[in-house]
C-alpha cells in the first residue's frame, strides 16, 4: 500500500508541472482574449 502511494505521488509530482503550465495558459487565454476585444 505504502510503496503504491508513494509511486502515485511520483506520479503527481512529476505532472505537476504539465498541469500547472496547462492551467496557466487556459487562465492567461480569456484574458488576451478580452484585452483583443
């Protein structure tokens, strides 16, 4: 149980970057997109 959880967290920090960078251009878009309009 230990060993999986510890590999699942890997798992997640690993991706966290990628969730990060995602989130941060989804939340920058509707704003060029304001500034534009």
């Amino acid at each position: 149980m230990s060993g999986v959880r510890k590999n699942y967290e890997n798992i997640l920090v690993f991706l966290f970057p990628f969730f990060v960078s995602e989130w941060l251009g989804h939340a920058s878009r509707p704003e060029i997109r304001h500034s534009r309009t």
